[in-house]
C-alpha cells in the first residue's frame, strides 16, 4: 500500500489514527498492540502469503535476542545472524548466484522467479542490529508485542529508516497524555503533505525525463552528450526527491502517533566531500554499516592499510545490499574507492605545502566535485545492465559534434533540472523547517549539519497561512494522482 495512494491517504491511514487514539484513551498497551496488527495489515496488503514470512522472523529473532540477552552467548548470536543472512541471501541472491555460476559453467540452470519479499533488507537488517545489541547488553526494557511494534511499524517497515530498538523500544514505554498533541499532529500532517509533494510532483515528473533514455540504451540506442547528461542529472534529482519524499512521510507519519524516527536524509548533495554525504544520505544504513559491519572487521585499529581495506569491503557489501548484480557490486566498491581517497587526502594534507584558502571559495568547489563525483555512480546505480551504464558514461565524458544539436530537443529537460538543483543547492530541507517540532528529539538524535553554502531561512509554524500553503501543495499532489498510477519508492526494490 503506497503512501501515495488514496487507499492509503483517505482509508488505511485516518482508520488506523483513530483507532490508535481510541485505545491510547484507555491503555497505551492496546493502543500498542492495534498498531502492530495495523502493521501486520498494512504489510499485507502487498500479498498476504508473506505474513507468515515477516512473523515467522519476528519470532525467531525475538527467541534469539531474549536468550542471548539472558547468557551473553556468542555462539547463539552467530547462528541468529547467519539465520537472518540465510533467509536475506535465499531472496534477494539465490537467483543471481545460480545464474553467475550456470554462465562460467556454459549450463542451462535456473531457479523459479523467487520474488523478493517486500521490506525483507530492512527488517533484517533491524533485527540482526537487535541481536547484538542484546549481545552486548544493552537491550531496553521490553515485552514482546513492543518488539513486534518495534520490527513492523508501518512508516519505516518498507524502506527504513532502519531504526534501533533503544531508539523505539523507549519512545514506547514513555508516558503520554490522553490525548494527540496538537502540534505534533500538525506537524507530522505537514511532514506528510512536503513529501507527498515532493514524490508526485517533482520525483515522478523528473523521472519521465531520465527513464525513457536508460530504456532506450538497454535496447540499443547510442544517446548523445546531451542525452547521457540528461539522463544522469535527471536520476540523480529522482532518486534525491523520491528519497527525501519517503523520509519526510515516514518521520511525518511517527508524528501523529507520538514517535520520532530517526533522521535518515539531510540535504546530503550540499556535502563538502564523500565522508560528508554518507553521514547525510540514508544515514541509518551508513550508521549500521560502521556499528556492525566496518567496526566488526576491525574499523581503524589494525593499521592504515587494514583500515582503508575494511572501508571498501563495508561499501562493496553496502552496494550489494542494495541489489544482486554488478551494478550495485561496481557502485558500492566505487563509493569505497571514494572514501578511501577522501581520508588519505585527509591525513596527507597537512604534510603538503599548499596555502589555505577561504572557505567561501573551497567549500563550493568541493562540495561541486562531490555532486558530480556522486551524480556519476548513480548512472550504475540506475542502469539495468553494466553495458548500458558503461555505454552512458562513455557519451558523458565525449562531446561529439551533433551534441548541441540535441541540446534543443532535449530543452525540456532543463526546466525539470536547472531549477531543481537549484532546489537542491539553495532551500533549507523539510526537517531543518520544522525543526524543534514533533514529540521529544530521541536520546542520539542526529544533529543538523550548518551548511556552509547559502540557503533561504525558512521556518514552519503552526499558523493559517503555512495551513493553506500545505493545503494547496497536497491538493495540487493528489489531483496528479488521480491522473494516473502512483509510482513506487525508489528504495521499495531494496
């Protein structure tokens, strides 16, 4: 069920506030436990028949962290974790190995279409963090429908943010009055309507402009400069807004029932370097990449070399995570390649005789090469195939003569992407607008980060005006939606 739908829009969402604020009239233990079924529903609305998959992971992992916590068993969090990565790897690798290993061994294999259940990277992901959190014990306090709310609450059990269950697991024990606050309701509302914006209108609309290049590709066609350019700018303000729009409508979505999700995504093309965008871009990801996976390689304590080595494995496991195929192999262990570069030009620089410049002038230099740098992995991350991503780079870096005659028939596209970077560059992001808003900020909370590029203060508040603002803006989204299908996120597929 999509949060850009009617059904859930006008149906699903409202029904489930109101039996929420029903039940937490009288006991949040209900209350508590009618959002977990909500979940549960919500969930299968895409197929019923992977209910039994979600509870059956629930309940594993809930037996798992309950006797780890109790003995501090190692050997019982290696068969946890192995159990998680067994089922992940049967989905979302099985079919990609069979068909690697059919190929280097000229045989005809295959496995039946193994459909990638919906959530599963996310959920596992959250529950393997659990597991070692129990290990380590520092588990909070909690029964097991908490834990079942904690794993499948609606906003964040498709596409993140992949959140801790300190994070959670307090927020559902904290007290809290009889009734909605106000301004945590309108808030979330407001939260809720930036992102519906942002995916119709802008994300969807800017996509009719990429896709049908990289379609085009796959099938043969030999895009020119202007073309590839096109087609990298246009997915990469896709994926930014598409992204965005889920974050904003996730964490609008805890407002209204009283829990703060963790920020995942905070203008992160305005980076100044790599290490900075991969705090801001799906930064519950990029923290369980470091907590779990770069720190249990050994992180920075095995020496220089063993440092950079475990960096690029993090990322080229990171790219993996995000599909089976070389693509997402290439682009991972290119992000890796990036951050390696980034901190060995860190410890170099101090030793190197170059003047210090002013901010003013290095932080937009720097923060363009990222963009770039970023804006071409993603033609890896998008393309259905390596040749068809190889093939668009190649048209990036030439300039072929009849390139700026394609310039005229691809005009259109520079009204979708000059004034989005713009967008992008120069506007403050939703959160830092309603920042100080919703229920209390989570113990390690994320703090904004203090751009150093220009950007226009602009603060919500709960008045009339930003009312009919958002009013207009939702509107404006929902009559998009009625003229066609609504799209799924991005990061559904992961």
């Amino acid at each position: 069920m999509l949060f850009d739908s009617y059904a859930f829009i006008f149906a699903f969402a409202p029904m489930v506030l109101l039996g929420f604020g029903l039940f937490a009239r009288r006991r949040m233990g209900a209350a508590i436990g009618f959002l977990a079924i909500a979940s549960f529903v919500y969930y299968g609305w895409w197929d019923p028949r992977y209910l039994l998959l979600l509870s059956a992971s629930i309940a594993s992992n809930w037996s798992f962290g309950r006797q780890i916590a109790q003995g501090h068993r190692p050997r019982l969090l290696a068969v946890g974790i192995a159990s998680n990565l067994a089922l992940l790897g049967y989905f979302k690798y099985a079919g990609f190995l069979v068909a690697q290993f059919a190929e280097e061994a000229s045989r005809a294999w295959d496995l039946d279409q193994i459909v990638l259940p919906i959530g599963i990277s996310f959920f596992t992901f959250q529950q393997i963090a659990y597991l070692v959190d129990a290990h380590r014990g520092r588990l909070e306090n909690h029964g097991f429908r908490e834990y079942v709310l904690f794993v499948s609450f609606f906003p964040q059990l498709i596409a993140g943010p992949i959140v801790h269950q300190r994070e959670m697991l307090q927020q559902f024990g904290r007290p809290r009055s009889r009734a909605f606050e106000p301004e945590n309701v309108a808030a979330g509302l407001a939260l809720f309507a930036m992102g519906l914006a942002k995916k119709v209108l802008l994300a969807d609309n800017v996509a009719a402009i990429s896709t049908p290049i990289f379609v085009a590709v796959e099938a043969g066609y030999d895009p020119t400069f202007v073309d590839a350019w096109v087609a990298c700018l246009g997915y990469t303000l896709q994926i930014y807004f598409d992204f965005s729009a889920y974050s904003d409508m996730a964490i609008g979505l805890g407002f209204l029932f009283g829990i703060r999700l963790p920020l995942n995504f905070d203008s992160p093309y305005r980076s100044p370097n790599i290490i900075e965008f991969w705090r801001r871009w799906h930064m519950t990801l990029s923290r369980f990449l470091r907590d779990y996976l770069y720190i249990a390689l050994g992180g920075n304590r095995k020496g220089v070399l063993r440092r950079y080595l475990h960096l690029f494995v993090t990322m080229l496991l990171g790219g993996l995570w995000h599909g089976a195929g070389w693509n997402f192999v290439f682009w991972g262990g290119l992000h890796g390649l990036y951050l390696c570069l980034n901190h060995g030009w860190r410890a170099l620089r101090p030793s190197l005789p170059i003047p210090e410049l002013p901010s003013r002038f290095v932080a937009p230099a720097t923060t363009a090469l990222t963009f770039v740098a970023v804006a071409f992995g993603w033609v890896f991350f998008r393309a259905e195939s390596f040749e068809g991503a190889t093939t668009l780079v190649s048209a990036m870096i030439q300039l072929p003569d009849a390139a700026f005659a394609s310039m005229a028939r691809r005009g259109e596209a520079a009204l979708w992407i000059l004034p989005l970077l713009c967008w992008v560059f120069f506007l403050p992001n939703s959160q830092w607008i309603l920042r100080g808003t919703g229920p209390p900020a989570l113990p390690d909370a994320p703090a904004f980060n203090e751009d150093r590029l220009p950007t226009v203060p602009i603060r919500w508040r709960a008045s009339p005006g930003w009312a009919v603002a958002l009013a207009v803006v939702a509107i404006a989204a929902l009559i998009a939606i009625s003229t066609g299908q609504p799209s799924e996120f991005i990061y559904y597929q992961f």
